[in-house]
C-alpha cells in the first residue's frame, strides 16, 4: 500500500510539473527565437544604412569593406543584391546560400520593401539566421551612377546570415534548467510522499497487526493510540472497543460454560448413585428400566465434558510446538491396550509397515496435549466400532510437506453420506451400538483445525473406517 501511495503522489507531481514546466519552455524557446532575430534585424538595420550611405557616394568598395567587416566580427553571411544578382558578398558558403529558395524568397519580400527575419537553411547541420533588409542607396550632389548598382528603390538588397548555434544552444540549456528544476521538484515530492505514505501506513499496519494477533486468540492485543491521522485514529478506537467487547462476550461464554459444567457434574454424580443404590431395592420387573436410565446419565456427563472441552478449544489460539507423533501413538497404544483386549479386539501400531525402513522421527507442528486428545477420541470410536476378534490399527507417515495419522477399525464402516457429516455436533449414526455423546469427532475437528491441520473420514480397504489426520511436519 505504501508503494501505491508513493507512486500516485510521484505520478501527480510529475503531471504537475509537465504542465507547468513544458508550457514555460516553449514560451522560453519562443523569446529566445523573437529576441535572437530582433537583435539581427537592429544590426542588420545599421548596416544596411552604412551601406546604402556608400553606395550612394558610389564607394562600392567602402561598401564591400563594412559588410567584410561586419561579416568576420559576427561570424556571419552577408550579401548585397541588385536586381536580384549578386553584387556584394561577405562570409563563406555566399554563392550557395543565394541557390537556397528560401533565401530568394526573403530577398523577393525585402525587394518589396518588408524587411523580414526567418530561421532556417538548406542544410539541416548548418542551421542559419536570416534576416532580409531593402538598401536605399543614399543619392549626392556630384556622385553619378554607381556602376552594376541600381537606383531605383529597393532595388538593393542586404541579405545578413548568421549561426543559429548560440541560439539553440541556449535553447537546449534553459531545458537543461527546467528539466533539473522538475527533478529536484520530483526529489522533493518523492522525499514529502514517503513521509506521508510512512505516516499513513504505519497506522494502518498497527491496526492489521492488532487484529491479526487478536484473531490469533491475544485476547489482550489492541490497536496503540494517538498514531496516524483523525479517521484511521477513530478506526483504532473502533477496533479496540470491538476488541473489548469480544474478549468480555469470551470469557462470559467460557465462565458460564466452566460454572454450568461444574455444576452439572455434582448432580449427575449423586443421581448415579442415587440409581445404583436402587439396584437392591427394586424387584426384577422395575429394575429392567434402571439400566437404561444409568446409561442415559453416563451419556449426559460425556455431553457436558464434550461441551466443555469444545468451549476450551474454540476461540482459542494457542502456540504451535513440534509433537513427536510415532512417541504419542505408542503412548496412547499403551493406555488403550488394556480396554482393546477387555473387548476382544486387536490394537496394533502399523507404522513401521506403512513406512519401512524409516528411522527419522515424525515430527508435526500441534499445539500442547491436542495430537494426544485427538488420538483418544478416534481410539474411543473406533474400538466402539469395532466387533470382538476385530483389529484397530494406528500409523503415522511423512507424505511430502505433512504428517499423516491413521485410525482404522475393522467395523461395518460407513456410507459416504454418513462420513460427510460424521464431523457434525451431536450427529450420531443411525443404528449405532454404542451410546455416545455426538461431541467425539467435533472435538476431533477442532483441535486439529486449532493445530494448524486438517482431519477426513475414508473407507478402509477392508471394511471399517480410516480416519485420518493430516498435520504439518516440522
């Protein structure tokens, strides 16, 4: 963003300044032009008096000797013409600028009594001033006719060409001027942009930082005061009483959750034991209803411990740690294996089969204690799933960037349908033998999503159900 703000302020600087600076220099070029062929037309004026003063007396070579004079002290090209021939010359290149049509045609003006001033040449690398004046020979008393000179008026004309260099040259340097103008002007607006994009983005990354680290789960994170402009000072505060008000709304939701499932456990306990001490006192026939109420009660303590530890993991955003995973399953193996053969089912780890030969440790990215909460609940369902003399086997691979886990039972499986929304609060199968809360795989997903990974349900090869957990390596 701060890059656009530079950019669009530098971009505006430099319209600013071409629409100010190209104008100005046209204009320059222009009055350097009108300044250069005025001066020439005074000097040419002058001359042109001098000359006809001694064509006049008849002193044709006093005349030849002011334009030579003339000619070498300006660097210039001058020519006397008479009846449009060539009388008097001065200065090199004469003869071929008198063949140029250009120079016939301002002689041609001149002869008509306009004396004109015109920049050009025949020769584009010899670019040349011209200015065109009629000569009135100046008549005396004793003088007669001045030989190869005509009499009439403007019959003479005085032709005087000089270089356009020092012209140009000037030209080309007050650009010069105006183009180091525009870039100090640019310098300054690039110097003037960069503190006001600091001063704009600094804020704004105050706020994006602030909000990332609340989204996060810093609960405690807010947007510093007193940076930036009015508006994004006012976006701030918003964002912080956002902040306040959502971190309130949390712990309220987490305090009531904590209290209603402390609450709850106390009563639930007593009424077990309330049911189980009417085992002995009730006859045969009433005690058939006593089971089923017992196990509703066992249902909903997991309910509650279900909502709880859902309640813990949302919203919250703990660090990430690398987690061995081959140590965690043959830890939860272990803890499991006495419940596996109580039921008559064989609980293995296939590690080594799925990945043989591997000796580098699988090690994920998970936050604290979630891989081994995670690996209990699948265990949980999946020995629930699971007939006697059936097999429940754990593995762990590295596929690529990530760490994949397996679950998979030998049970009756699963339609897709059902797989798809397995993962759903308080879903339970249809036909299922074993009453469970329908909180198992939710909390599953959510510390696995909390962990940075990703969990899905397929059909094992044989029957049953693999669930899998994708987590990043470390």
């Amino acid at each position: 963003m701060r890059r656009r703000l530079l950019a669009g302020f530098l971009l505006f600087a430099l319209v600013f300044a071409a629409l100010l600076e190209v104008p100005l220099g046209l204009s320059l070029a222009r009055n350097a032009r009108t300044t250069a062929l005025s001066e020439l037309q005074n000097d040419g004026s002058s001359l042109a008096l001098l000359v006809g003063s001694a064509l006049g007396r008849g002193s044709t070579a006093e005349a030849q000797a002011l334009i030579s004079r003339f000619a070498l002290d300006e660097h210039a090209i001058v020519v006397v013409v008479s009846g449009g021939k060539l009388q008097l010359s001065a200065g090199s290149d004469a003869a071929e600028e008198m063949g140029d049509p250009a120079t016939r045609a301002i002689l041609a003006r001149a002869a008509l009594g306009r004396a004109s001033g015109e920049e050009g040449s025949q020769d584009p690398d010899d670019d040349l001033l011209y200015v065109a004046l009629p000569v009135v020979p100046a008549s005396t008393e004793t003088s007669g006719p001045t030989p190869g000179v005509t009499s009439a008026p403007f019959g003479v004309v005085l032709l005087v060409a000089e270089q356009a260099g020092p012209l140009h040259a000037r030209i080309r340097g007050d650009w010069v001027k105006l183009g180091l103008f525009g870039a100090a002007m640019l310098a300054v607006a690039a110097a003037v942009g960069t503190l006001l994009a600091r001063s704009l983005t600094k804020t704004l990354a105050g706020i994006e930082t602030a909000v990332a680290a609340f989204g996060a789960g810093s609960l405690s994170e807010r947007v510093p005061d007193g940076r930036g402009p009015a508006e994004l000072r006012a976006l701030g505060d918003t964002v912080n009483e956002m902040a306040d008000r959502l971190e309130e709304l949390l712990h309220t939701q987490r305090a009531f959750v904590a209290d209603a499932s402390h609450q709850l456990r106390t009563p639930m306990t007593a009424l077990r034991l309330r049911l189980e001490n009417l085992e002995g006192d009730l006859d045969p026939a009433a005690g058939i209803d006593l089971a089923p109420a017992i196990a509703e009660t066992d249902r909903l303590s997991r309910v509650v411990d279900g909502l709880l530890s859902l309640a813990r993991t949302e919203g919250a955003r703990p660090v990430r740690q690398p987690v061995d995973v081959g140590l965690a399953l043959r830890e939860r193996l272990e803890a499991w294996s006495a419940l596996a053969e109580e039921r008559q089912v064989s609980l293995a780890d296939d590690s080594a089969a799925a990945a043989p030969g591997q000796g580098v440790a699988l090690s994920a990215l998970a936050c604290p204690g979630h891989v081994e909460q995670v690996l209990d609940n699948l265990l949980s369902n999946a020995l629930d799933a699971t007939p006697p003399g059936g097999r429940v086997s754990l593995s762990a691979r590295r596929l690529d960037d990530g760490i994949e886990i397996h679950v998979v039972d030998t049970g009756p499986g699963m339609s897709a349908a059902d797989r798809a929304r397995a993962f759903d609060r308080f879903w339970r199968r249809e036909g299922a033998q074993h009453a469970g809360s329908g909180l198992g795989l939710a909390i599953v997903a959510q510390l696995v999503r909390v962990s940075g990974g990703s969990t899905w349900l397929e059909a094992a090869p044989g029957g049953g159900v693999d669930a899998v957990v994708r987590l990043e390596a470390r």
